[in-house]
C-alpha cells in the first residue's frame, strides 16, 4: 500500500468535503459523501491497453443514479478525468444499474447503484508510475428524499510494468 | 486483455442512513410565522408570500434531480384543483444549483403541474432553515403561520390531511 498516495487521497476528499460545506442557518453542516472509492492502486502492463477497476460504494441506505437512468431529469453517474495527464483513457465501461422502487404512490422505479459497483476504464500507462485523476459525479437519494448532485475526487496510482 | 494487481483501501467509515425524521432542523419552523419573500416565477413575474394573505399555502421545495419530489408534485396540483375554492394556493419553490428557467420550465411541465414554480434565492434557503435534502414541504394557514413542516416524499393521504389542517387554521 503506498502511504502516501492514501495521505493524498485523504487530504483530498478532505479538501473537497469543505468546499461542499453549506450554511444551515448559522451553522456550517458539512455535505454527506454517500459514496467512497475503494480503490487507490493498480499495477497493469506498460504501453497497451489495460482494464482498471475504479471499486465505489455507496452508503448503506442510499442508492445513485445509474450511468443510464431512465429519466432523462435524473442525473448519470459518471467520471471526468483530468485531460492532459499521461495516462491515455481509451474506454471507460459502468455497470447495469438495478431496478430500485421508489416506496411512495405507485412505486415508480429507477435505474441505480446501491452498494458496490465497479467501472472499468481502459487506459494506456507507460513504464512507471502515473496517477489517474479524476471527479465521479452523482446525485444520491435515500427512500424519501434526495441530495444535491455532489463530485467525488477520484484519484489513483496506476504503475505500468 | 490483462487485468491489473489491485489494491483497495477504505477511505472513510460507514456511516448510517439518513433519517429525515431524526434531524435536528426538521419541523423547526413549526407554528411560527412563514418568512416572507418575494421571487420571480418561471416568467419572470414577481411573486411575494404577502400576495396570498389569507389563503392556505403549500410551499414545496423540489429540484428536477429529485424522483421523490416528482412523485408527489402531480399529487400538489390535484389538491390545488380539489381545494381552490377553499383558498389553497400550492408554490413549488426551484431548489436545483444554476439551473435555466427554461430547463425548470420543461422540467414542471414533463411532471404535469401548473401551479406557480418559483426560482428561490439564498435567503429563502436560509430563512427557511433548509436542509440539504429535498423534498421539504411547509403548510401555512391563512394566518400566514406554519402549521405542518414535512421532509421526505409522503403519500397523497397524508398530503391531504396536511392541506385541510392549513384550509381550517387560521380563519380569521
């Protein structure tokens, strides 16, 4: 594990739960994350396409949209990485969302993520170490009420061999 | 292809679910006098809580984000049709971050309702004491006090119980 890579990771999540901070009144609260990422590191062979696994997982109790919800008002869960950097993204692959009931009139459903999910994103790395850097946007819910969209950095060491 | 080692760490700890119920800025506004405030509507008319003195006011705070508020929005405007003739006035104030007019406008259309939408400023946020989740919903009385404050998405029963309890307070 690289120490200080999760210093980083750490100093910024912290960095951007307060710029997310919002006035109540005359108390600041602090935004709720509602989803963390999982994974920091990845080692994949240097020059040719590889598959990284980003690992996120959303707070029990929550769910987010989807990369593909069915409302087109509903906002995509999705990743904008850093352009410039030397790790070359070729693709980037979300999972199936799961059908989730919302428990109030006649159950309209909608197209999520709870728990655990994974996007694969294919990159080119060379020789070395390089970080991929990124924000995952995504707006949460619970059963009965929802949250403002939110951005979570997404930073992470990709080592080519 | 190949697929990478991988290494995992857990950032931050888990926490529990929300309880809207729980927090401790719900319902804070209860039985006090609605803050006042006047905003433009999605066409651009100003449009102040004075302007309904002696109505029963729904005042629901939604964003075109949120799925729970979608559910209930057409359940406001069949109350505002059953009660207008009993004085209710239902206000659906905007809570989406920057978004156009134009895009609330298409927004309130696609969910069916014709009641005023009103783009909020900062101080309605604040005065209300809102939280950083949505729906949230005031019932005022013709008085102009708040009789019900609700968080969360309830069902129409429940929004109508809270409705006639504005319509029968407050008379003057």
């Amino acid at each position: 594990m690289n120490a200080a890579l999760i210093s980083v990771c750490v100093a910024v999540l912290g960095l951007s739960a307060g710029a997310q901070e919002i006035r109540l009144g005359d108390a600041p609260v602090a935004h709720r994350a509602h989803v963390e990422l999982l994974s920091n590191a990845a080692e994949v062979k240097a020059g040719e396409p590889q598959t990284v696994v980003l690992r996120f997982r959303v707070e029990d109790g929550f769910h987010i949209n989807s990369h593909t919800p069915k409302d087109e008002l509903l906002i995509p869960t999705a990743i904008r990485f850093n352009t410039g950097s030397v790790v070359k993204i070729v693709d980037e692959v979300y999972p199936k969302g799961s059908a989730f009931r919302l428990p109030v009139g006649a159950g309209e459903t909608v197209d999520v993520y709870q728990g655990e999910f994974r996007v694969n994103v294919q990159v080119v790395v060379p020789k070395g170490a390089s970080t991929l850097v990124g924000v995952l946007k995504y707006q949460a819910c619970d059963n009965a009420v929802c949250y403002p969209p939110k951005s979570l950095p997404v930073v992470m060491t990709v080592t080519g061999d | 292809m190949v697929m990478q080692k991988q290494q995992d760490v857990q950032l931050t700890q888990t926490s529990s679910a929300a309880d809207p119920n729980a927090d401790p800025a719900a319902k804070l506004l209860l039985g006090k006098t609605a803050p006042s405030f006047t905003l433009v509507d999605l066409n651009g008319k100003k449009v102040s809580l004075a302007d309904y003195k002696g109505h029963a006011v729904v005042l629901n705070f939604w964003a075109t984000y949120c799925g729970p508020c979608k559910l209930e929005m057409p359940w406001f405007q069949d109350l505002q049709n059953k009660y207008k003739g009993q004085g209710l006035v239902v206000l659906g104030l905007d809570e989406d971050d920057g978004m156009a007019v134009k895009e609330v406008a298409t927004a309130s259309k696609r969910v069916g309702v014709t009641y005023p939408i009103l783009m909020p400023d900062d101080a309605v946020a604040k005065n209300y004491q809102l939280s950083d989740y949505i729906p949230e919903t005031f019932y005022v009385d013709k008085s102009g006090k708040i009789v019900e404050q609700t968080i969360g998405a309830h069902s129409k029963d429940e929004l109508e119980a809270d409705v006639q309890k504005a319509i029968a307070s407050g008379g003057l």
